[in-house]
C-alpha cells in the first residue's frame, strides 16, 4: 500500500496545471522541511507518469536553492533519466546534473543517456545534454577532445541559444588544457 503522504503529495503535484510554477513552488516552500518530502518526491517521479514532470520540477527546485541530495537520490535521479517519458523531465534532470556531486560510477553510467541527449530536437534539452555532458568529461577526461570536436561541429548546426551554451563549454575546455 501506498504511503498516505506519498497520495497526500500525487494529488497536490496533480492540481498543477502544467504551466504556471507558482503551485509547485508553494507546494515545496510547504513541505520542504519535511524529511520525507524529497525521498517521497523521487519515489513519485520514478512511479507515477502523470507527475513526472511537475516532480521533476520540484527536484530542480530544490537544488537550484542550493539544497543537495544524497549520494544514494543521485543514484536514483541517475537511474531515472533514461527512462523519462517527457522532454520537459528530461530537461529538469539534465539541468540538475552540473549542480549536483556525481561520483565517476554515476557519471559513468550517465554518459550514453546523455549523450543520446546531445542531438534532441529540443534546444533546451540539448544545451542542457552539453553542459551536463561537460560535467562527464570532467570526471572522463579521455572523452576531453571528442566532446570539443563534437562541440565544434554542433556550432555550424545548433540555434543560437544552444550556440551559447557550447562557445561557454568550448571556453572552460579551453581553460582547463592552459592550466
């Protein structure tokens, strides 16, 4: 059986009305002292379709307020971007990546899953499938001089919003070979 808080919680993500973030972002100021509201949140985006994006939207909040997640919610968030249904959840979770501390296991495993990202058809999901791929070659630095000549490529093919997320990327690869 489901916990009560758990239900308590699929039905306020429910009530979010898929635009406006002004629910989701009252629903986390309420629950966010509560210990279980994270774990609850994870376990809801891994379970149930109908609020994986609005779940995964109040997980990217939480850690663009600086909070952090355990090793062991990475593992899950990890485990959990290749098998997202909706591009906007697939965006939240990319955009997580570079703000949260990936051991080389986790990033290891992310690498193919985000690396399929890097060509979406969606401008966001694909400049944030660069960055967050940044944060892999930071850990892999053998994939250092593929990931700029992918880069560099991508440069004549992307719109212009992606083009400024990867000339940002193409610069600190650049800083860190002059180290």
């Amino acid at each position: 059986m489901e916990d009560s808080y758990e239900n308590t919680l699929k039905a306020a993500f429910m009530q979010w009305n898929g635009t406006h973030t002004a629910h989701l972002k009252n629903l986390y100021q309420e629950n966010r002292d509560d210990p279980s509201f994270i774990p609850a949140t994870l376990a809801l985006l891994e379970t149930e379709e109908a609020v994986e994006v609005s779940s995964s939207w109040v997980l990217k909040h939480h850690i663009d307020q600086g909070e952090m997640v355990s090793s062991d919610q990475v593992d899950q968030l990890v485990k959990k971007l290749a098998g997202l249904r909706f591009w906007e959840s697939r965006l939240h979770l990319l955009q997580m990546i570079p703000q949260i501390p990936l051991t080389a296991a986790q990033a290891g495993r992310l690498e193919p899953v985000v690396r399929k990202h890097l060509s979406s058809d969606r401008p966001f999901v694909k400049a944030s499938a660069f960055a967050a791929y940044f944060e892999i070659v930071k850990r892999f630095p053998e994939l250092k001089n593929e990931f700029r000549l992918l880069c560099e490529d991508s440069l004549e093919k992307v719109s212009a919003s992606v083009k400024v997320k990867i000339r940002r990327i193409l610069k600190q690869l650049q800083a860190a070979e002059n180290r």
